[in-house]
C-alpha cells in the first residue's frame, strides 16, 4: 500500500466513523450504561479490598442487588467482604424535632458482595466489541510495535481495561478474542506514538482517547474486522464526538497511514460501511 491509497483509505473510513458520531448513541451503549449506572461507585478503601479478594473482578454487587437484576448468587460461592458504614441519626439539642436531626456514621460492619462472574442468571448487556480474524495481521502488528522500541506484554492485572500504554511499554489483556487484541494493540500503539510527546500536555483526555480510537478503527476496517458501533460508542464513552474527531483528522489519518505502510494492509479489504 502507497502513501496515497492509506490515505485515501483513512479518509473513507474516519467519514464512516463521523456519519456513526453524528448518529448519536448506539442502542448496545444505551442498553450498557443503563445497566452499568445501577452499580454502586466504591470507596477506594472498598476497591482495593474487593481487588486483594478478586483481582478478576469486574461488576460486585450483594445478594439483593443481584437478584434485582434477575441474576442468582452461585450456591457454595464465596463472598467478597467488604466494609458498609453504620449510619444513624444525632440529635442536635434535647428539645428538637426529627427534622433537626442529623445523619452521622456510627462506625463500620463487615459486609459480601459477589462479582458477576460468580452469579447466573439473565445476561447483563455488553459493550459493542470488534468482530473477526485478523490473520497475519496481528504478527505484523506485533513487528511494527517492536520496531518503533516499545515493549509489548500481557497481564490479567490490568483488568477490567483490555489495553494499557505507558509510552514505551503496551499491556495488553491475555484474554482478549483475536479481532480484540488487534484492534486494542493498535489504539494502544497509537497512544505511543501521538501522546507522549511535549503534544500530551496540550491534549485532553477526550482527546486522546478521539484520537486512538479512531486510529484503531481506520486499521480495523482496513484489515477486514467488522468493528459495528465498537469504535464510535467508545469515543462516546470518553465524551469525544465529530467536532472532536474533526480537530484531530490530520495526525489521524497520519498515524493510521503510517502503521498501514508498516503491516502492508491490503486496501482492498476494508470492511463495509455500516448500514
């Protein structure tokens, strides 16, 4: 592939991405944050005791919680303690009323939660992910990551996240399907290669997360995975959006042409545009 034809390919696929930005959210990332905003946000203190329990972890909630979401705690799984503050309420004076009284925390208990993975029931809702094989295509990927000196590994410590950059380092989750891992390895190498530079601290995270995303998606599509609604819900899940993308199009289509040369994508197999 030629300097024209990668970016004549990026072109049309960051217009596709545009057309699903202007779109609005996808019904799957509708359906997903729906679901996602009814689990409680715990105190660090909580997260690192549930993580020290279940570094796997994922979705926690307690018994109640989850046959409220028509899902059964396993019989014989064992919960993840946690600690649940003691609320009660301190009168102010000897003489006020009940509107005067104050809430206050008493102390702690020790309380279970139960991550999703230990529980049965209806399934929860997913995030869109990028479908497909990628071939020889991840090895070539792989090539390119070494090539540019960054170290590449695998870790189940970084979950839930399915990819981490550090500039010089890529951490990618082990258990990832084949199109995932590809799609993941290139917006994590994009990160490397456009945001760590004196540029990361001109840049939001909005931004970046813009940026990598679309890189993956323009890669993605001209190796043939089917990346559906994937890319543009997770640029809607950072807040990016066409005004966003639009800022960004030049060192995109840079980026994306440039690990497009490096792997020799075939540009005639981009995948279609979505309906």
């Amino acid at each position: 592939m030629n300097t024209e034809q990668a970016r004549k390919l990026s072109e049309d696929a960051l217009n596709r991405l545009i057309d699903e930005l202007e779109r609005g959210h996808s019904t799957t990332l509708r359906q997903y944050l729906e679901t996602m905003s009814r689990f409680r946000k715990y105190s660090w203190q909580n997260s690192l005791l549930i993580y020290s329990q279940m570094p796997t972890a994922t979705h926690v909630g307690g018994f109640q919680f989850w046959l409220k979401m028509r899902r059964h705690v396993r019989k014989g799984e064992k919960g993840i303690a946690i600690l649940a503050p003691m609320v009660g309420r301190k009168r102010t004076a000897d003489d006020v009323t009940a509107d005067d009284e104050q809430m206050r925390i008493f102390g702690f208990r020790s309380c279970h939660v139960f991550d999703v993975s230990q529980t049965d029931g209806e399934p929860l809702p997913e995030f869109a992910t990028v479908k497909g094989d990628p071939g020889d295509y991840t090895g070539k990927l792989i090539a390119f990551v070494a090539s540019k000196g960054i170290g590449l590994e695998y870790s189940d410590s970084i979950a839930p996240a399915k990819g981490m950059c550090s500039g010089r380092e890529i951490t990618l989750l082990p258990s990832l399907e084949p199109a995932e891992t590809a799609s993941t390895l290139v917006h994590e190498l994009a990160h490397a290669l456009m945001h760590f530079t004196e540029r990361r601290s001109q840049t939001t995270k909005t931004v970046r997360e813009t940026e990598a995303e679309a890189v993956a998606f323009v890669v993605s599509s001209a190796i043939g995975l089917d990346v559906n609604t994937a890319c543009s819900d997770y640029v809607a899940l950072y807040g990016g959006d066409k005004s966003v993308l639009m800022e960004s199009l030049s060192i995109i289509q840079r980026t994306a042409s440039e690990i497009l040369q490096a792997i020799g994508a075939d540009c005639t197999c981009s995948a279609a545009a979505p309906d």
